[in-house]
C-alpha cells in the first residue's frame, strides 16, 4: 500500500498500532469497573470488596466483632479490610494492564497513561 514511501508505511502501522492499543485499554478501563476483588481482616471477620477501579461496593462484617467495649478495634479492622481492597484492586489493574500490553507486543512494564 505504501511501499515506495520509506519509513512512512513503518509510521502507519506505529499509529495504526497506537489507536489498537487505545481501544483496547478504553475497553480494559470498562471491564475494570465490573472486576471485584476482596479485602480481608481480622482473618477474615472484616471483608470489604471493591472493584479493580478501587470502587467500595460491599462491606461485610462479622456480627461476633460487636461488643461496645471493642468500637475502636472495629473501626480499625473496618479501614484494613478497605485497605487491603484497594490494594488488591491496584495489584489486578496493574496485572491487566500488563496483559494488554504484553498482547499488544510492548514490554510489560511500559508505563502507560491509566
């Protein structure tokens, strides 16, 4: 298609190749917000689950943790299971993100808008 003109056919498929992988990550971006991951602690008395977006989108508590005295404990254990949510749902968006441009032929560590 372009043969006679050098390094331009080589530049057509660079930007081809560059719309490919923003598509794909618009795409990945979506699928992120559907992808759940759960955070524990208190082994497992405290879950809080979030999206690979790092979204909250449930809180489970073990009803066994309530005891007047213990309100602080609760509140800790509450904020850990959210922590350990959000950092697992970093840890997926990172090893999605991997995936896709392991795919799309780019090393995997590239660091790339997100």
């Amino acid at each position: 298609m372009l043969k006679g003109l050098g390094g331009l056919g080589d530049m057509a498929k660079m930007m081809k190749s560059a719309q490919e992988l923003q598509t794909k990550m618009a795409q990945m971006q979506d699928e992120l917000h559907n992808v759940m991951v759960v955070g524990e602690s208190g082994a497992g008395l405290v879950k809080a689950t979030a999206s690979a977006k790092g979204d909250l989108k449930a809180l489970d508590i073990d009803p066994s943790i309530f005891n007047g005295d213990d309100k602080e404990v609760v509140e800790d254990l509450i904020l850990a299971a959210i922590k350990d949510a959000q950092s697992k749902a970093s840890e997926k968006a990172k090893e999605e993100m991997a995936q896709l441009t392991e795919s799309m032929g780019l090393p995997k560590d590239v660091k790339l808008p997100f």
